[in-house]
C-alpha cells in the first residue's frame, strides 16, 4: 500500500494533489493504466451529456471557455511532470470530444459515433495534427492537435447526418 501511495504522489499521480492538476487529468481518469485518452474521452461524453440542453451558442461559448482553460491547465500539468502531453493530461481528450459534439444529433447513436471518430481521428493525427503535435509545445499544442481532431470528427459527424437526412428524407 505504501509503494502505491508513492508512485502515485511522485509518478503521473501527482497531479492528483492540486485542482489544476486534478483536472487535467481529468478527474483521475487518465491514470486508468491502459487507454487513458480514451477514458479522458469517456469523461467528455459525461459531460456532453450535461451540456447538450444548453442553446447551441452557449453550448460553443462553453466549450471555447473550456479550450482556453485547458491551454494553462495542460502547460501545468506538463511541467509538473516534466512531459509534453504526457497520456494522463487527457482535458484535451475532453474538450476534442465537446468540439466533436457541436450541433450534433442528440441521441445515444450519434453520441457513440461522435465517441469513436473523435478517437480515430486522436489516435491516427491526420496531417496537420501530427504536425501540429510535434511542432507547437506547451499547453497550447497538446490542446491544439485535440481541437484539430475534434474538427475533423465535427465535419464527417455532421456530414453524415445530413447526408442519412437527404438520403431518408
């Protein structure tokens, strides 16, 4: 128990012990030991959830506000570990998914589709997000290649639910 308790107050785990760095680890989840984004991510969709009902403009206003946040809560996080975007920041995760999710469908299937292109698109960083996780340091880049996968699972959430509109009618 002892040897735990330290590799959590000196490992990845000691971001637990301050509020930013409690949440840039997303509430704890980004210390699960296998997957942490996507746990981070699993977090994103919770609070998807809880803010879905807000009007698409407060929705937009909430997650910028998030985004910005994150840029001091990620440099934190990084330079308490000594790691550029080390797996257990994982608030970018989150917001990637928020920016996903903008005017999309309310409903459990597009929920779970917004899930898995967000992570496709973290996991595989497309050009530019690879550039763009190798080139900007600081908070500013670990938040900036999430945002940019966000994007692009935002564009192909969004334009295959107008085209099953259009082709359903």
């Amino acid at each position: 128990m002892k040897r735990r308790l330290e590799r959590i107050r000196f490992g990845p785990g000691k971001l637990f012990w301050n509020p930013a760095g409690f949440l840039a680890c997303g509430l704890g989840t980004g210390l699960v030991p296998m997957a942490p984004g996507t746990a981070g991510t699993a977090l994103g969709v919770g609070l998807y959830c809880l803010l879905m009902k807000l009007p698409p403009l407060w929705y937009a206003a909430t997650v910028l506000l998030l985004f910005f946040l994150g840029i001091g809560l990620t440099r934190a996080a990084s330079r308490q570990l000594a790691v550029h975007d080390h797996p257990a920041i994982v608030w970018d995760e989150i917001v990637g998914y928020l920016v996903t999710m903008i005017a999309a469908p309310r409903h459990f299937g597009w929920i779970l589709t917004g899930f898995v292109l967000f992570r496709v698109f973290d996991i595989l960083k497309p050009w530019p997000i690879d550039q763009i996780d190798r080139r900007i340091a600081g908070g500013l880049g670990i938040m900036l290649d999430d945002l940019v996968a966000g994007i692009y699972a935002w564009a192909l959430l969004q334009g295959t639910h107008l085209g099953l509109k259009f082709v359903i009618g």
